[in-house]
C-alpha cells in the first residue's frame, strides 16, 4: 500500500459522520441477532434441518453461484429461468437486490484494497465486515454508479423490479414457515439462519483479505482461507478468485472444497450450464492458465 493509498483511507475515515448511519439496516440487524439468541430456545429437529437446507439455498445457490459467478462475473450460462430462479434464491440472504449486489462487487474488483473499495479492511477489520454497511455505501448506490457498473444487470426487467423488493421472498417464506412449522421453525428458518449467513459473506470481505494464503500476487490484500470456504461454499478461495474473477471455478487444488462449483458442475452435467469458464494448472509451464481449449468444450 503505497503511502498516497495510506493517507486517502485514512481521510476517508475521518470525514465519516458516524452521525448518519443507516439506521434502518442497523435496527433490523440488532433485531435479527436478538431473535436468533432466541431460537436457541426453540431447538426441534424440524427447525434444524429448514435453517440447514435454507443456509444452502440462499448461500450457494443463491449468493455463491447466482449473484456471484452467475450474474456479477459471468463464469456461466444457464437458461434464463434457471438464473432467475438462482438469483431470486440470492434474495433469500437479504444482501439486497441483484443490481446493488453486483454494483458493489463490481467495484470491489474494480479498488480492491484501494481509495474506491467499500469494504477494504485497510479501513480496519470491523469496517470492512459491518461497518461499510452501517455507516458506509452499503447497498445503495446513485443511478449513474448503477448504469456505469452494471448496465447488463439493470437492463432486466425481472431485475429491477426484485432489487426493488428483494425481501418479498423472504417475507413470503417466513410466513409459510411460521403457518406450517410455528415459532421454532420460524426463528430458525429466517433469523438463526440468515445472521450466521450475513455474517459468513461478511467473512469474505473481512477476513479473507487479512487472513490465509496467498498462491497468486494479485497486487491486493486477497487470502485464500479454507474456514471460510467451508462457511460460504467455496467463496473463501479468495485469492485464487481475484487472480481469476470470471472463472466460475474458485477451489483450484482437489483439496480446495469448493462446493458452488460443484453446483456448476452438476448444472452442467444436467445440460442446463454452458460457456463454464474456469483456469487449469499448466504443467509444462509450472503456472496457472485459463484454458480456451477446455471451455470450448464444455460449450457441447
């Protein structure tokens, strides 16, 4: 970090107005960790298994391989009705809608670790796990940093009415669960459920870029960290990610457990994913290389 870089964090910190936060996010965030200390108290086995399979629809199904790989990098293709149905399965996070989702992502990349970067822990750990949504850009972003960022994304119509009301599935979902499973599963379902995954995404941002290995020199702060591969599905390979953002595959090594990719795999063997984008380690020149060869293959 050079010492320019150093001291724009360190004015951007300072002109923060802790004042004016986003209050509204923060009410429902300290709601949602209270109401999860209380599932503790409504354990069934019920309310387990609905939190378990939820985690992995919303995490790998719906952040990990449809607002990640799928919409924000593009590592993929599938039928139109399978990438609405693994966005709209995104919204089962409450990370908010697609548009903002991959505006924000798309700027990362585009600052990662830099003045620009939302969510850099050189503005401190803390920052870059919560604070950049408390009192930071958060979701929102104005519309030309929308139409800049993501005109692909914002063209959709599908898009631009669930970025309006990304919680409409969630809400319809917990009321099922309330109706058919009461309090327990409730609690479990949605809130239990969605704290750890918030806080696992979160892990991404924070931890990720302060911890673990790193393969690739990548000119940013980005680790790979197998712990939070196995909270986020695959997303903690981070440093193999931002030495190659579109590749759809991010566990490069077979001991790096990359359980969306395996999703995509497993798409693709149903015939429903295409144009898969991925890198292969070279053994003639000792590096890692995105193979044209490969992907074209797996167009068939």
């Amino acid at each position: 970090m050079t010492s320019e870089e150093r001291s724009e964090n360190t004015r951007v910190r300072l002109q923060t107005d802790w004042t004016k936060g986003n209050w509204g996010t923060g009410i429902f965030l300290v709601c949602a960790h209270l109401a999860a200390i209380a599932a503790l108290f409504f354990w069934s086995w019920p309310a387990v298994i609905t939190a378990i399979v939820l985690y992995w629809v919303g995490g790998s199904l719906g952040i990990g391989m449809g607002y990640h790989r799928l919409l924000t990098h593009r590592g993929y293709k599938v039928p139109k009705i399978v990438e609405y149905f693994l966005v709209t399965c995104g919204t089962m996070a409450l990370e908010g809608g697609p548009i903002q989702w991959v505006v924000t992502h798309r700027i990362h990349h585009a600052h990662t670790d830099r003045p620009g970067d939302p969510h850099t822990p050189r503005d401190g750990g803390w920052w870059a796990h919560i604070g950049w949504i408390l009192w930071g850009t958060a979701q929102n972003h104005t519309p030309a940093t929308i139409a800049h960022y993501a005109p692909d994304v914002m063209n959709d119509p599908y898009y631009r009415w669930l970025s309006r009301r990304y919680y409409v599935p969630l809400l319809v979902v917990g009321v099922l669960l309330f109706i058919f499973g009461g309090w327990s599963v409730l609690l479990w379902g949605v809130f239990l459920r969605l704290t750890l995954a918030l806080h696992s995404t979160w892990l991404v941002n924070s931890a990720t870029h302060l911890w673990g290995r790193t393969r690739f020199e990548t000119g940013d702060d980005s680790r790979n960290s197998w712990w939070v591969a196995l909270l986020t599905f695959g997303e903690g390979w981070h440093n193999n990610h931002h030495a190659y953002p579109t590749s759809a595959q991010h566990g490069l090594r077979w001991y790096e457990i990359d359980l969306n990719w395996l999703g995509i795999r497993a798409l693709q063997f149903l015939g429903l994913a295409h144009g898969v984008k991925r890198v292969r380690f070279n053994r003639v020149s000792s590096a890692w290389q995105p193979v044209a060869a490969r992907v074209k293959s797996e167009h068939r």
